[in-house]
C-alpha cells in the first residue's frame, strides 16, 4: 500500500512539473492600424485641434486652420506619446427652410 501512494505521488509531482513547463508565455508584438484618410472639405469651414487619446478638445471652434494646427503642434510637442488630430466643420448658419 505504501508503495501505491508513493508511485502516486511520485507520479502528481511529474506531471505538475510537466504542465510547469508547458506554460511558458511569449512576447508579442502587435501594430497599431493608423489608416490614412483625408478629405479635402469645400466651403466656409472651422477648425479644431482635438486630442484623439484623450478624447478632448484642444482649441475651441476657429476660422483659422493654421491656429488649430498651431495648438495641435504645441500639445503634441509638450506629450509626444499623445495623438493630436485637427478636426473640421462647416461653419454654422442661419438655417433657411424651403416652403414649397
């Protein structure tokens, strides 16, 4: 009977040693997909310096794209590892309805 635990023990501590050795992990390296999308807007529009990480609004709405691209640069200078984008609308009107 002795002999029986014994083997049984011998054989637990094997197999545990095994599965040791089978879970053995990998570094893995994985790309972040940026895709690559412009669209050229027509028509009076505003512009936005927009932090894409953070999910924040940089500037407030302005005319000037030069001013949002500025504070995009400004941002992105002080926190490298941060995503700048600037974002754009057309600018709001009075809105007109057609009566038919």
């Amino acid at each position: 009977m002795k002999h029986l635990l014994l083997a049984g023990l011998l054989l637990g501590a094997v197999s545990c040693r095994h599965d040791d050795d089978a879970l053995q992990y990998e570094k893995v390296r994985v790309e972040r997909y940026e895709p690559s999308v412009r669209i050229e807007p027509e028509g009076e529009l505003q512009y936005m310096a927009f932090c894409s990480d953070e999910g924040r609004a940089l500037s407030g709405w302005t005319d000037s794209r030069s001013e949002a691209q500025s504070k995009a640069g400004e941002y992105h200078g002080e926190h490298p590892d941060r995503e700048c984008t600037v974002l754009w609308r057309q600018k709001p009107g009075r809105m007109t309805f057609k009566s038919e």
